[in-house]
C-alpha cells in the first residue's frame, strides 16, 4: 500500500470499507480519501493483502485486516 492505493478493509465487527490513500492536500474523508498522514493512512502504508493492521488512533487503537489493493 503508498500514496494513490485503493485500499478495501474489513474491521473487528466485520464492517467493510474502501479508501484511497492521497497525500494531505487531496484528503476529503467524506468521499473516503484518507491522508497518508493520518494515523489510519500511515498505518496502512506498506502493508499487502491479507495483513492485519493495527492503527493507534486518538480514541484508541483497533484492526483491520487488508482485504484488497489497487
């Protein structure tokens, strides 16, 4: 996963969703375009399909596991 990834994910409570990584200027979290500076961004980068990801965000951290990447 990098800068311009489609990244579809899935959660704990089996919640599946799909962002596109973009650098800071580009994010618009309503349209799911996520900074690769944000803590679900930067936790994302680097990972594969099929990896579990934990993101250490401000209320606390959580996983997601990688479904798919474009």
């Amino acid at each position: 996963i990098c800068v311009g990834s489609t990244v579809t994910v899935i959660d704990e409570d089996e919640d599946e969703d799909t962002y596109k990584i973009v650098g800071s200027v580009e994010a618009d979290s309503f349209n799911n375009k996520i900074s690769n500076e944000s803590p679900l961004g930067q936790a994302l980068l680097g990972h594969k399909e099929n990896d579990i990801v934990t993101v250490a965000a401000p209320n606390g951290e959580y996983t997601l596991t990688v479904l798919k990447v474009c």
